[in-house]
C-alpha cells in the first residue's frame, strides 16, 4: 500500500512514541498567536492593542528560539523541556490574567512577549529525532520522515486555527489561549518523558577535535536565505489573497481558496515521502523553487476568485516538498551537535520573512491593487530559484558519514 513507508517509520522503535505527543503539541503552538489576537480583541475591542501583543509574542519566539534549542543541543531535551514548558504555562498565566484586569497595552505587550520566549520548538525537537533515529543505518529514508513531519506541520496549522475560531466565536477567547498551552505543554511533556529516542547532548568537550559545528557556513546561509524566502512569500499571499478576494467582491471565498490550497500542498507532501528519488536534493530544489515561481507568475493574470483557487492548487502543492527539501539538506549540512539550532534559525528565518512581507505586501495592495501583493510574492519566489541555482554546488557536498550514492546526501 501506499502508506507503507510511513507505517515503517512509525513502527521504528520509539519513533510513534515522539512522534504523535510531538504532533499534538504543535497544534497547540500553531493556535497561539490567533489564541493571543482573539484573547486581546475580546477584552479590549481593539485590534490595534491585539496587534501589538501577538507582534510581541512573535518578535521573541523568532528572537529565543534559536538561543532554546542551542540550550537543547548542549544539555538535551529532556533536561531542556520540562523547564521550558513550566515557564510557558506561567507566561500564558500572566498573560490571561493581565488581559483580565484590563492591564496597559505595554504590559500586554510584555505579557505577550513573555509566552512568545517560551514556545516550546515541539518541531525541532521531533525533526532531531527522526535524525538521530535514522541516520545510522536508514538514512535513506530521512526524506520520507521529514515529509511526515512536514504533513503534521501543516495538519497543525489547519487544526489549530480553526479550534480557536470555533471558541471565540462560542464568546469564549480565553478558553482558545488556555487550550493551546495546554496542548502545547502536555504534548511537550510527554515528548520529553520518551528518553530514548531523544539525541544525546552535545557538549562542546564531546565533539572531536576537527569537526565543524558553525553554523556560519555557506551552505546554512543559502537555507537560511531559502527559509527567509519562503516566508515572504507566506506573507505576501496571506494578504494578498484576501485583497484579491475583496477587489472582486468574494470575501467568502478566501478561506476554500486558503484551504483548498493547504490540503493541495499536504497530499504532495504526503506523495513527495513516498519516493525516493534519484536525482541530486539540490537538482530537486531547482525545480521545486522554479515551478513555484511559475506558479506565483500565473496569480497576476488571474480574473476571478476560481481562477485563482485553481493556481493556488499548483502553489500550494510546491510548498510542502520545499520544506521536506529544507529539512534533509539542513540535516545533511550541519554538525548533529547544533542540528536543534539550525532547524530552530531556519524557522525564525522563515518567520522574519513572513511578518516583514505582511507589511510589505499591504504597502504593494494599498498603492497597485492585489496584484501587487502577488508580484512581491513573484519576487520572492524568483529569489528562491535564483538562491536554488546558487546552491547546486554548495549543498551538494554530503556530511561526514553520508556517501554521494545515499539519498539523504543529495
């Protein structure tokens, strides 16, 4: 059956055991920041002041993620994690109960901030998992797990959302917030509980002499500058999208256009991990890159909120095997000492691009219409391509202990 090579994954020893608390957590994290923006909202009837504190809570989780999971890769997740989570649960506590008491906007602000530093990074947590678990001896099926990783990624952020939009519209706001830490730190404890599939920690005075663990290499900044691409393009098109829609008097229909477009990008994930290919990783990333900028080119002769949904099939179908692509090329770049770390800088890459181009792509709308908004997106695809051109030589050198004829080595 098709699906047989993820039932082997997830019958590896261990591997379900992480996996599934790992997943559960996530769509905790990815209903925060809309938790925090209808928590805010409810109490002060201001968007702006809503605005602020969800800006707050991603400035710092973009800003403290990396500094985590460097502290993860030196003592280990489960010594990190249980910590970490306490003092999500305390900052979710502070921020509820400030909204509560009609706190000013720079304590919310602050309240904000607080949960933001301490989200736990569930994702990279499981994504060195996978690694560690299969570099010895599977790696050839690194990609198929990542793609798993990659379906539960985009899984979370289809559930996540719509819970907490189900609760604010029940006029219970502060019940999405309180739920998603509790699925946050309840999935997180139970990964932490699972010692054995957790990677051993890296102390510098552990790794042999030699053996480069910067991340300050070449090859990491081209991910880095992918990951920073992506997430422009993520924020141009959610509000372009929804410009688009408005211009042509469908307001409806921007969110089947958005979901349409999610489940298009899950099944090609999910039809991405099932192969293994051939061709070079960073032959495949080329292509990827290219015909999503074939794709972003082909939304600005778009007429109609149909003809738009059917581009954003193509779109959204390109993006998941670029994350899986992110992920096995980061894995076999970087030193397993500082691979938390790099997943984590890749996500607030990603995360930066994202809360830059939503600005950007307003300014765009508001001078030149939807269509401008779409060719930021153009844009940042197009660098994308030219970044994957770049790369073609960088990121094909395989990690120590990879052979050129093994998948994950690209």
């Amino acid at each position: 059956m098709p699906s047989a090579n993820y039932r082997s994954l997830l019958r590896a020893p261990g591997a379900a055991a992480f996996f599934l608390p790992a997943s559960l957590g996530r769509v905790g994290v990815a209903m925060t920041s809309l938790s925090i923006v209808w928590l805010v909202h409810g109490h002060t009837g201001s968007f702006a002041t809503a605005g602020l504190v969800s800006g707050s809570f991603a400035v710092t989780d973009a800003l403290v993620a990396p500094q985590l999971a460097r502290l993860v890769d030196r003592f280990g997740q489960t010594r990190v994690l249980p910590p970490a989570l306490l003092a999500h649960a305390a900052a979710v506590a502070v921020l509820v109960a400030l909204v509560t008491v009609d706190a000013s906007d720079a304590l919310l602000a602050l309240g904000g901030a607080l949960t933001g530093a301490t989200v736990p990074q569930l994702a990279a947590m499981s994504a060195a998992r996978w690694a560690a678990l299969l570099r010895t001896g599977r790696a050839a099926e690194l990609p198929t797990a990542f793609a798993l990783e990659s379906i539960s990624n985009a899984v979370g952020y289809l559930v996540g959302p719509v819970l907490v939009s189900v609760l604010a519209a029940a006029g219970r706001p502060a019940a999405g917030t309180v739920l998603a830490a509790a699925l946050s730190v309840g999935g997180g404890l139970a990964l932490a509980a699972q010692r054995g599939s957790a990677p051993p920690p890296a102390a510098a005075s552990a790794v042999p002499a030699g053996e480069d663990r910067s991340l300050l290499r070449a090859p990491v900044l081209v991910l880095m500058g992918l990951n920073l691409g992506i997430g422009v393009f993520f924020g141009a098109m959610q509000v372009s999208v929804t410009a688009f829609v408005v211009e042509h008097g469908a307001p409806g229909a921007a969110a089947p256009i958005f979901a349409v477009s999610s489940c298009s990008g899950v099944l090609a994930g999910w039809l991405y991990g099932l192969r293994r290919r051939r061709v070079a990783l960073p032959v495949q990333l080329l292509v990827a890159s290219s015909v999503l900028t074939l794709g972003t080119l082909l939304l600005l002769p778009a007429g109609s909120a149909f003809g738009l949904g059917l581009v954003m099939v193509l779109t959204g179908a390109t993006i998941q095997p670029l994350l899986v692509l992110f992920s096995v090329l980061t894995e076999s770049t970087v030193h397993p000492a500082v691979l938390t770390q790099a997943f984590s800088w890749l996500g607030s890459a990603s995360a930066a691009g994202t809360a830059a181009a939503a600005a950007a792509a307003g300014w765009a709308i508001d001078a030149v219409g939807a269509r401008g908004g779409f060719a930021l997106a153009a844009v940042a695809a197009g660098t994308m391509t030219l970044q994957s051109l770049a790369g073609l030589r960088l990121l094909r050198a395989p990690k120590r202990g990879l052979t050129p004829a093994d998948p994950a080595a690209g």
